[in-house]
C-alpha cells in the first residue's frame, strides 16, 4: 500500500516535470488550460510507473486534477491496491 507521502512525491514530480516548472498547489492546470486531458493520461502513466502501481482511470474527470491537491486526492482514492 503506498503512503499519502509517496504519493503527493509523485506526483509533484510527474506534474513538475510535465510542465517544466515547479507548480503551487492553488495554481489551476486544467481549466487554465496548461494542462489537457491527453496530458493527463500520460500524467497517470508516469505516476504509475514511479509508484509501481495502477491506477484505475475509468471514474476520473479532467477536473480531478485542476490542482496539485485535487490530483493527489485522486490518484489515492483510484490508486488500485495490491
């Protein structure tokens, strides 16, 4: 089971290596329209890939992952436990 630490981890590094830069949790991604529902695919893949888990996609909305904070909650509540 992966801890909510190595979870936001991965997460501000997948986000922060998307984009460059390093991205404040109130900063909107999706609806300011730095980051697209294409994006957030691959998004998902990297975090897999760093967590060594899945993640189950089918419920997930481009919204859940508007801000930092949102996509942690996110890939928590859809990370498939082992």
């Amino acid at each position: 089971m992966k801890s909510r630490a190595e979870i936001e981890s991965a997460v501000r590094e997948v986000l922060s290596g998307a984009l460059r830069r390093k991205v404040r949790d109130e900063e909107t991604l999706v609806s300011s329209g730095l980051i697209d529902s294409l994006m957030i695919l691959r998004l998902i893949s990297q975090i897999e890939a760093k967590l060594g888990s899945q993640i189950a996609t089918e419920n997930i909305q481009p919204d859940d992952f508007d801000t930092v904070p949102l996509a942690i909650e996110t890939v928590e509540r859809t990370i498939v436990q082992a």
